[in-house]
C-alpha cells in the first residue's frame, strides 16, 4: 500500500470500514440463514483480500478472489433457486461435521489427556451429525456429500447470468488444483533458461484484485436487489471506487516485479566445495548462495581426483587469511548434507572478497561460477 497513492490508500480505508461494520447492520434484513452466512463469508473474505495484496501474496490472494465468485454465485442461488434453496444450503454443515469427526488420526501424537478429549468432542461431532445426515441424503439424494448445490458452477453462473466471472473464475482455480498454468507468475524464460522464483507473485496479485473486487462488487449488487438500504448502496459505491483503482495497483505490483526478476539466469543456488586443511585434512560442503550459509557433507562416493586443489594447497598460508583452510568450489561433484549437520555462515570458511590477500575474490560470483572451475583452479584460495 506504500506504492499507492495517499488518495487510493485512503479509499481503500473508507472501504475496509465499510466492509467491517455494514454486514452486522444489514444482516437482519435479510430474508433467510443462507443468506447471512454466505455474506459473512464473504466479508471476510474480502477484507483478507486485501491484506494479502498488500503483502503482495498473489497466491493466497487467488484463493480468496476464488472464492468470492462462488460466495456470489451461492448468495444468488438461495436467494432465486427453488432447488438451491437455503436449507439446502444450511443442511450441508451436517455433511463437513460428520467430516472431520472421522479426523482421528490426528489423535496418535496427542498426549493421553489430550487424545482423551479429543475422541469425545469427535464422537459428539459424529454422534449430532448422524441424524440430519441421514435426513439429507434421503431429501437431496447421495450425490449431496459431494457438495451442496445442484448443477457445477459453471452451469449455475450461466443461469444466474454471472458467466462472466466464470472465466476468471477458471485461471483461479489453476493455482488450487496446482497446474501449470497456475505458475505463470513464479515462471520466466531469461536468455534461453527457465528460472522458477520463490516469493510473491506479483502477476497473479493484480488478478486476484481485479478478479476478487468485481466479485465482490456483484456481490454487493446482488444484495441490494434483497436490502436495498443506504448502507449496502455505501458498500456498493465503495467497492466501485476501489476497484476504478485497479490499474495503480497493476502499475505498482508490475514496478515490484521487475526489482524481483533478475536480468540474467539464476547461478546454482548451492555447490559443492572442498576444504584442505593444514596436514591434508579433507572435508566436503555445500555452499548455499542463497542465504551465504555452508553445510558440512558428506564424502563423494567415489572420491573425485584432487590432485590440482592437493597441490594449490601447499602454497596456502593460513595464518595469512584468518586460520581459514584452501577452499574451492567442484561444480562437476555432487554431495549430500550430512544429516542433522548445522549450517554456519560462509564467511566462517570462505576467505572474504576485501580480504587485502584476495582483491578480486575469485570464486563464488555469478559470472565465475559459470566458467569451468576445474580447469581455471589457481594457486589463490578463490573462495
């Protein structure tokens, strides 16, 4: 929110507010129990909406803004259905309580106190679900603990004439069942290599906004066709003002992005390194670029020729570099952590690059770490 405007921060406040306090005034006016529940569902889903945009969580935002078109097309449904109605809606509780009472292999790693109380709150969740189950599933047929509605959300927005939405609605759900297409933001092709990111996605953050707020503006509509009151005309001009600043927030999740990408392939993001120390001690790691962090490995298995980096490190003088042994990097050797290993910061082992001994800090940079190590070994401890 720090990238946006003053004017733009201060609606989306004026927004929040409304959000937070106007589904307590309107709820009473609404004509049946679906109704209310779906509208707090999706009041609060709105408002994490926007807490995830801020922290530019495209993901979790996408699952929000997800669900913000089902709660419209749910709220339509029970309210102009008459085959999903509202106590069709309300007896599916009974399904997900009936649910989590067969949760009972979370109870093993329980102390005994604890596993005791928790097999008696599961068979009273079992013990009340058990009769208006049975009452659903002979009222609504087998199929109903598959879920509540009759019809796939796609057939029920087209009905409702919320198809629109359907299509965003689509992209969404890649990122909940985990498809490609749900990664395009984490995905860029950078001189020829695929670099996968790890961190916010920015491309899908803007979506969910857009996505998220336009479903919740039909939302709000929608509700004003059951309580047409000053509070939810307030709500729906909100949600308008928000959303017509759409293109600021694009604007700012795209300036983030690109600070995020990097202009050149990503560099290994950890190595394999071998330390000779004073008497010809020799000890594997793996240096994590990531976080600057080196963790003690285990021997390659067979053991690589080290005659280059045996002798280099005769010439090394310890004493001269802090105590620290001859280092370099193997990019043509693969190691294992050892198990239950610490890591330690590299500058403990790694001679640093400001060393007076090591001015061009040869080694771990981007740029050499993509020569052939094995053949361009020195006599400089270039770690």
């Amino acid at each position: 929110m720090d990238l946006l405007a003053e004017d733009t921060r201060n609606e989306i406040e004026q927004w929040q507010w409304c959000v937070k306090m106007f589904p307590g005034l309107l709820s009473s006016h609404l004509t049946n129990d679906a109704q209310k529940h779906i509208f707090n569902a999706a009041a609060n889903d709105a408002l994490s909406l926007i807490r995830q945009v801020d922290l530019l969580e495209g993901r979790a935002a996408a699952l929000l803004a997800r669900a913000l078109f089902e709660h419209l097309v749910n709220f339509m449904d029970v309210t102009n259905s008459d085959v999903n109605t509202s106590e069709r809606f309300m007896a599916h509780k009974h399904i997900v309580a009936e649910q989590l009472s067969k949760r009972t292999w979370v109870i093993g790693g329980m102390t005994p106190a604890n596993q005791r109380s928790e097999k008696k709150r599961l068979k009273a969740l079992e013990a009340a679900a058990t009769r208006p189950v049975r009452e659903a599933i002979a009222k609504y047929g087998k199929r109903f603990r598959n879920g509540w509605a009759e019809g796939t959300i796609r057939d029920r927005a087209e009905r409702l004439g919320t198809e629109e939405g359907y299509i965003g609605y689509r992209v969404l759900s890649g990122v909940v069942h985990g498809s490609s297409g749900g990664l395009q933001g984490l995905v860029r092709s950078i001189k020829g290599g695929t670099t996968l990111r790890i961190g916010s996605d920015l491309e899908l953050t803007a979506l969910a906004f857009e996505e998220g707020l336009g479903s919740f503006l039909e939302f709000v509509r929608a509700l004003r066709v059951v309580v047409d009151r000053i509070e939810s005309e307030e709500l729906e001009a909100r949600t308008y003002q928000v959303l017509e600043r759409f293109e600021e927030i694009r604007d700012a999740c795209i300036k983030v992005d690109k600070k995020m990408w990097p202009k050149h392939p990503a560099p290994f993001a950890a190595i394999s390194a071998v330390a000779i120390f004073p008497g010809g001690k020799v000890r594997w790691y793996l240096h994590d670029f990531r976080d600057e962090t080196m963790t003690p490995a285990e021997d390659p298995d067979p053991v690589p020729d080290l005659s280059r980096e045996l002798q280099a490190a005769k010439a090394h003088i310890p004493e001269m570099f802090g105590g620290r042994p001859y280092v370099r990097p193997r990019l043509d050797v693969a190691v294992e952590p050892k198990r239950g290993a610490t890591r330690f910061p590299a500058e403990a082992l790694l001679i640093p690059g400001d060393h007076e001994f090591n001015p061009t800090n040869l080694g771990f940079t981007a740029k050499d770490i993509a020569r052939d190590w094995h053949s361009s070994l020195g006599p400089q401890n270039g770690a």
